[in-house]
C-alpha cells in the first residue's frame, strides 16, 4: 500500500513530454536512509507505444546525492516492452533529515526525433538518534531503600531535543521527582546523569531489573520514544542489626555511686528500623535507673550511630562483682510491621578501695622506755568491699618486736573487726613522745587483685613517774587507778604538812 501510494505520487509529478516513456514502479534501499549512507533505486521503464523507443539514456541527478555515474544506457526499448534499471546514490552527510527528489531525466528517439522525459522519485532521509546507555555498577539494596543510579547517555545519530526519563514500575519509583529531564544531545554527544530511585517495601528479594521510558522529539519536532532497563539490581532481604558500646563514666562503681551509662548503638543491617525504642534495664536488684530509662529516635538508617546517656544508681548494699545491664531495642520495619526485638547485654564492673583502721591497745598503760608490752592490733573493715587473704607485718625503730612480725588473718568483711596480739618491748633510749609502728598489709578482693596498704600506728611514751602514777594493767580498773592516785596524794599531803612544813620554821 505504501509503494502504491508513492507511486500515485509519482505519476502526479510527472511532466510529460512524450506518453510513450513510463515508470511503472520503484523501490529503494535501504528502507531507512540517513545522511552520508549509501542507497539504490530500483525503477522499471515501461514502453507503452508501439514503436520502439531508440537509444534510451537517464541521466540522474539531485543536489542531495552523489552517483557513481551520471547516466544510465538502458539502450532500444521496444513497443510495450519493460526494463529494470538500478541506479545507486550516497547521501550527502551534511543533509538535514527531510524527504528530497532523485531527480531522473529520460533521453530517447523516435525516427528522426529526439524526444525527453523527466521523473521524480521521492527519498525520505532521516536520522534517528542512536542512544547508548551505561550504568555504573549498584550496590545490594533492600526493600524501601532510597538509592542513586548514575548513568551516561551517548547519542551516535542524530541530534534530538528535550530528553525526558520516566519510571513505570510497582518495585520501582523515582524519589522526589516524576521524571528526569535532560535536555537536548546533539549527535555525538553524550551526557551523565543520576536518578533518584527508591525500592518498593514490598520487593521481592533476588536479581531484579528497572524499567526505564526514555522519550524525545526528533528533527522533524515528531515526538518519540524508546526504552532501556537498569540491570542487573540485586535486592537482599532487609535485615537490621545493632553494634552496641556501652561505657560507664567511672571503670569501677562503688556501692551506693550514681553513674552517667553513654550507650552508643549503630544500626550494622541493611535497612531502616523506624520507631526505634532503646530501654535499659538491670538483671540485678542491686541497680536501678534514675529518671527515664528509655529513649526514642523516628528512624536509624545503616551505618548511623545514636548516642544517648542513662543515669543508674548502684544500691549501697551491692558486693563487688561484675553485673549485666540489658539493653533492649524495639522498632518496626518499613512497612510498620514490629519486629522481634534486639537484646544486648553490657557488663558493669562494681568494686571498691579496701579500708583498714587499726586500733592500738598496750597492757600495761601508758608506754615507758625499757620495759615490756602486750600490744593489741584491732584491724576493722571500713571500707566498702570484703578482703581476702589479710597479712599484717610489724616493723619499728622505736620498739623491738619480740613475736613474730608478721600474722595471717584471712577474710574481713566489711564492718567486721579482728585483735592480733604482740608482745614488744620499748628501747631503754626512748624520751617522752609520740613514736611510730609500722604496719604493712596485705590483701586481695573478689577479683584476686593484690593491694599493699601501709599504716603508722602512733605510740606514746611517757616518764617512768608518770608512767607509775597511771599504768594501768588489764586487771586494774580505771576506778582503783583513780583510788590509787587519791590515797597517794593524801599520804603525801600529810607527809608535807607534819615534816616538811614543821621543818621550815
């Protein structure tokens, strides 16, 4: 139908000089036919007289092409004779698309006359772009993830205009935009590209492809279209997992401290958790959470880190030893489907400084130089942590130890007391004053770590007279020193009055 057509077109341009030269049909190929592309007409001449048609000549022409030769010798036709003729072109490749006239101009005689006829043959040239799309390689994505396709456009053909992208897909959507417009491309350009993409939550996981509609407006201002498609897409299925620190703002808690917990969690999945809801809670009656024990954030995408602080109080009562604090994180997925929630646990260290108080006591009392003492060691826990493994050692410059220096006690718990008891002796030197025993001791608590606490423990020594006056012994009341010290004052008294004071007049 199209040949016929063209060719009613044909007869309609054709001027007449003789009815006796036709051109019954035609065809030419390639059918599509761009600039600087090499082409042929294929023409049948058709002699409807009844004489022959003597020394037929065509000559070609068309400002638009170029031939190989500018005539064609089709010789003697005769009456009602036909003959196919071929008459290869090139396309100039500067010629803007468009539909040109191969120009044909027949030559023949009859008898003594020369006679001429002209043909027209119309060729439709045009120049489609060649577009070439590459795609930079994309990552695993999840369902509901947002991500960004970079992309180039490389036109091999012709120069086409107002350039516009669009997604049709029910996996697939264009985030933020409808569509993606990039403008003109002349011929041989090229263009890069990114589109905003965003996978549907509902995408099934495995190798999937995205549609692309790539529409244009070609020279002749005809809208056009074609389509691409970005492959391969891997969609993993959507996973979230949480990296947890947790740190206390002290290394080690003491009963009854309050310490500032900095939790940090840092979504290691692939999709987004949303309505994320992070408790913290204690396994132990011993802990206890000062104000809101929960956080909330809208959306933790991966590869994001949260931070948030918990304020805990430790109860006063807590022995040393390492505790678990459990970190619970809820959220939904992207379709607001809850999930099973996260549970880590943070170990908290609560321990202590052993505390030990020493408490003298010598029989007899008060201390004077040269003599022998029982010395009474009381060793208290004062501290907030049990010891274990207790040994003291006994050294001085003032006194000679005469037991042996060094006892083992064992364990102390706090708020307990032990006597550990020495006989020493005071060096004969000694002048009234305060003098120094040195006691070192050692211990471990429940994590077997080793202290070493050095004390002074200050002795008083005092004259022999004073000394005699008010030794006490362990036997002797604080009454019967005080009666002791009453009567040898009154037998003084007299001794004064009846020799002392007679004496001096």
């Amino acid at each position: 139908m199209r040949k016929e057509a063209l060719f009613m077109v044909l007869l309609a341009m054709v001027a007449f000089v003789s009815a006796d030269a036709q051109i019954t049909s035609y065809s030419v190929l390639p059918t599509t036919l761009k600039p600087g592309v090499t082409g042929s007409a294929t023409i049948t001449v058709y002699n409807p007289s009844t004489t022959t048609l003597t020394g037929v000549v065509i000559y070609q022409g068309g400002e638009q092409f170029t031939f190989n030769s500018n005539r064609v010798q089709l010789g003697d036709l005769g009456a009602l004779g036909s003959t196919v003729i071929t008459i290869p072109f090139t396309i100039k490749a500067d010629v803007p698309p468009g539909i040109y006239n191969l120009r044909l101009d027949a030559f023949w005689t009859e008898g003594s006359e020369t006679l001429t006829k002209s043909f027209s043959i119309p060729i439709n040239i045009t120049n489609p772009p060649i577009f070439h799309f590459s795609f930079a390689p994309l990552n695993q994505i999840t369902p509901g993830q947002s991500f960004i396709v970079h992309g180039q456009i490389t036109n091999d053909g012709g120069s086409v205009s107002k350039i516009v992208i669009t997604l049709n897909s029910a996996s697939f959507f264009l985030d933020g935009i409808s569509q993606l417009s990039l403008g003109n491309l002349p011929s041989g350009s090229n263009a890069s590209f990114t589109i905003p993409l965003v996978a549907s939550a509902s995408v099934s996981p495995g190798v999937q492809s995205i549609p692309l509609t790539v529409a244009y407006q070609d020279p002749q201002g005809a809208l056009q279209q074609t389509t691409i498609s970005i492959n391969p897409v891997q969609v993993a299925k959507s996973s979230v997992d949480f990296l947890l620190d947790a740190q206390p703002d002290k290394k080690s808690l003491s009963p009854g401290d309050k310490t500032r917990l900095s939790v940090n969690i840092t979504n290691n999945g692939n999709s987004k958790a949303y309505s994320a809801k992070v408790t913290v809670s204690a396994a132990s009656q011993y802990f206890t959470s000062l104000g809101s024990s929960e956080r909330y954030f809208d959306i933790i995408s991966p590869g994001s880190e949260e931070h948030m602080e918990f304020e805990i109080g430790v109860s006063g009562s807590t022995p040393a030893g390492y505790y678990p604090l459990i970190v619970t994180i809820n959220y939904l997925n992207v379709n607001g489907e809850t999930q099973t929630a996260i549970q880590k646990q943070i170990g908290v260290e609560v321990g202590g400084t052993p505390e030990i108080t020493i408490t003298p006591n010598t029989n007899p009392s008060p201390i004077s130089s040269g003599n022998k003492y029982s010395l009474s060691m009381q060793f208290s826990n004062t501290g907030n942590i049990n010891v274990r493994a207790l040994g003291v050692t006994l050294t001085s410059d003032s006194f000679e130890i005469l037991d042996p220096p060094t006892s083992y006690i064992g364990s102390l718990n706090v708020d307990d007391y032990t006597s550990v008891q020495y006989m020493i002796y005071s060096k004969k030197d000694l002048k009234p004053g305060i003098y120094p025993l040195h006691v070192s001791m050692r211990c471990k608590d429940a994590y077997n770590i080793e202290y070493n606490i050095t004390r002074d423990v200050m002795l008083e020594v005092v004259s022999s007279d004073i000394a005699a006056l008010t030794q006490t012994s362990a036997g002797m009341s604080l009454a019967s020193t005080i009666l002791i010290v009453v009567v040898v004052g009154t037998v003084g008294y007299f001794v004064y009055k009846k020799y002392l004071k007679k004496k001096a007049k």
